[in-house]
C-alpha cells in the first residue's frame, strides 16, 4: 500500500534529485594526445630556427635524389666548356657537334686458292717452267681481301710442274688489280723452261715441305742449291743431271740431256749439305759418282764445303790417299789439287812426274797441266823447259805450251792491272801535292 507521509515523500524526493544531479554531471575527461594545430603552431614558433634547419636538410636530400635519378636516365654528354656573355665586337661561340668517324670496312682474310674458287678473284698466272712466276689479279668483290698463298702451292701447265717457294700475304683493295712475281722451283727435270700459263693445282709433294721451312729459316741459301735440293727430293737424280763438268763415267745414253738444271758443283755439295740438315738418310743417286767428292775438293768456289761435308781433316793426307788408293777413274785428280793447295811441294814433284816415261800417260798429263794450277810465276820457265825437252809436236810438249802461255796472259793481265793502279795513285798524289803548294 502506498505511503503518502510527507516526510517520506521529502526523503524519497531528495534522493531522486541527487541522482540526477549524479547522473547529469560529466565525468572528468582523460588528456587527450593529439594536439590542435594552434598548439602545433605554438611550438613551431618557440622552436623556428630549429625547424627551418631541418626542412632545408630534407629539402636538399630530395633535390640530390631527384639529380641522381636524372642522370640515370639521361646518356652522358660530353662537357662543354661554361662561356661568359659574349664580350662585344666577339663572335659568340656556338657548340659543335663532334662527327662520328665511319665505320672501318671489314677485311675478308682467306688463302688464295680459296678465294679464286668462291669467285672472289680472278688470277692469271705465266712461268718460265723453273725459277719465275707472274700473278695478274683482280678483286672481284666490293670488300677489301687479304690472301695466303702458302710456301709450296703448286702450279701447273701443260709441259711443267712449279712450286712457290716462300709464303706471301697479298692485301687487295675493292675492285682492285694487282701484279706480283713469286720466286718458284721446278718439281721435275723434265719440266720444259720455257714461257707457259699455269694454273693453280691441289696436291703436296713429299718431303718438299722440309725444305721450305730450311729455306725461310736460312735465306741465304743459293737458288741453284734449292732447285738442286728439291729435284733430289722429288726424284732423286744422279749426278749426270746437275754436273756441269765432264764426267768421266757419263755415257751416250747422256748427251742429250737438259741442261736447264746444270749446277755449280758448289750448289750440287750445297744441296747436299741442305739433305743432310732435314735429315734426309736414304741412298742419293747424286752421291754414288765418286768423281765429285775429288771435283768439289779441287774447286775453289766448292772446295771448303767439300772440307767440311766429307769430313776432312788432315787435307794433306786426303790428297796422299786419293793419289796412292783413289779410285782409279779419279786419281789422277791429286796431282790437281796438289798444286792448287801445296803449289811449293808442286813445283817440285810434278816436272818429276811429267818426265817419268814409266808414268801412264795420263798422270804425265795432269802433271804438266796441273802445274798451271800452281798459279805461280816460277812455273813458267818449267813449263818452257818441258815443252823443249817433249817437242812442241808432241801431246805433252804441246800441253806445256799451252801451260805456259795461261800463266803468261794471267800475269801480264795483273801487271796490267797493277800498273794502272800504281799510274792512278801516283797522278792522285800529284794532283794532292800541286794542291798543296
């Protein structure tokens, strides 16, 4: 039942009003941490240097990152130069462009051989079948060419087989001709030396490839001595093909052959020579003749290669040897040599020799011609006193003539020569002297 006492209705009254005072007054609120702008503004004011140093520092970090990434992107560009404003009365100076240089045109490098097949160069070549070859060429292509041409590229014509004897780089310009000659050697003796065309031909020949490398390593070899060496090589001769002196074994069988390949005997020991440093040890037809060991000894343009190729010492002993044990064939050769190398003991021993009846005549021969060998002027009157005592009709009486009037011309033409060096000399002297005063 509801209570309507009034002091309880005051007391309920007061409570309700205090909750509601309760209930409608705010709660303290909690500090907040954002700050409004004019607090930041406050502070950016009270710190100003401060800020302005770190906004200039930021400020620079973004211009040198914006410049490095700049130029990244952009290609380099060479650095001009700054110019101040043009003083008056100067040309102002404008950049110029640098021109780029042209492209190089590109060297097309093949042998030879090669070339001519891709159609690359036209070649037209003519020989002598021996020692001589012409090469007329064009470049038939737009583009530069560089060309081999190996030591040893065969050539052929209808009667002849050559060789290139050295290698040789050949540069052409586009569409260029050119003319060139190449030293050549003959592959066979039967070859004809005479004017052909030739054309380049496949294949090597045996053993020829050694001597090519002996020739660029010693260019001082004779001519002579390397066609002598490669027909050794390619066909292996005997001495008839390469002698130019009398053999006394040659045959009928050798009248007719070539002479187009006749050596020196200096080239044919050179050639031998050259054999032996390629280490060439099979039997050579050229060295079974016995007459040309003794044919090189007595030469003087040969006589220290024979020295040093057939192993000769005591060259006395040689001599003594080949006169008392030689081969028969070649003996007499001795009495030759003797004089030429030991005129002294010569003049003494061959006049002996000469008159000995119980000599062949053949060593009786040599004896007397082998005295104008002595090159010596006391061998004249020898020769005179065997032409009188064998008569001026008979074979020895008449070599000695002949004898003496050899060594007679050689010293009349040296005198000759002395006396218009001695006339020389002296007029050069009077004219030094008249000079003088």
């Amino acid at each position: 039942m509801p209570n309507n006492d009034s002091r309880t209705l005051t007391r309920v009254t007061k409570t309700a009003v205090v909750h509601k005072v309760i209930d409608i007054t705010p709660e303290p609120a909690s500090p907040s941490t954002k700050l409004p702008v004019a607090q930041w503004l406050a502070i950016a004011s009270r710190h100003r240097g401060v800020v302005i140093c770190a906004a200039a520092v930021v400020f620079a970090v973004i211009i040198a990152m914006l410049a490095l990434f700049h130029r990244s992107k952009t290609p380099a560009v060479a650095a001009l130069p700054a110019h101040s404003a043009p003083v008056a009365g100067q040309a102002p100076v404008i950049a110029q462009k640098i021109a780029e240089k042209p492209a190089q045109p590109v060297i097309v490098e093949l042998n030879l051989p090669t070339a001519v097949q891709q159609g690359l160069v036209e070649c037209l070549w003519r020989g002598n079948g021996k020692d001589r070859l012409v090469m007329d060429a064009r470049n038939l292509s737009g583009q530069p060419l560089r060309l081999h041409m190996g030591a040893g590229q065969l050539l052929a014509s209808v009667d002849s087989t050559i060789v290139v004897l050295k290698s040789a780089t050949l540069d052409f310009a586009p569409r260029a001709d050119r003319h060139e000659e190449f030293a050549t050697i003959a592959t066979s003796a039967a070859n004809k030396v005479a004017g052909a065309e030739f054309h380049l031909s496949a294949g090597t020949l045996p053993d020829l490839d050694k001597l090519f490398a002996y020739v660029a390593a010693h260019p001082e070899a004779a001519p002579g001595a390397i066609q002598t060496a490669a027909l050794i090589l390619t066909e292996n001769l005997p001495l008839s093909a390469f002698a130019k002196f009398n053999e006394l074994s040659a045959g009928a069988e050798n009248i007719q052959e070539s002479q187009d390949f006749k050596a020196d005997t200096c080239d044919i020991l050179a050639a031998l020579t050259i054999m032996r440093d390629l280490g060439i040890d099979r039997p050579l037809a050229v060295t079974i003749d016995p007459q040309l060991e003794v044919e090189a000894m007595i030469d003087p343009g040969a006589h220290s290669l024979a020295v040093s190729y057939y192993g000769i010492n005591d060259e006395w002993a040689y001599w003594k040897n080949q006169l008392l044990q030689g081969d028969p064939s070649t003996r007499h050769y001795a009495l030759y040599g003797i004089a030429r190398y030991y005129p002294a003991v010569a003049l003494r021993m061959l006049p002996k020799w000469a008159r000995q009846d119980s000599m062949s005549p053949v060593y009786r021969m040599s004896a007397v011609e082998a005295l104008a060998q002595t090159g010596k002027a006391d061998a004249i009157p020898i020769l005179r006193e065997l032409e009188r005592e064998f008569g001026g009709t008979t074979d020895l009486g008449h070599a000695a003539h002949l004898a003496a009037n050899f060594l007679d011309a050689q010293f009349a033409r040296s005198n000759k020569v002395g006396d218009r060096f001695s006339g020389a000399t002296q007029h050069r002297q009077g004219v030094l002297a008249s000079a003088g005063n």
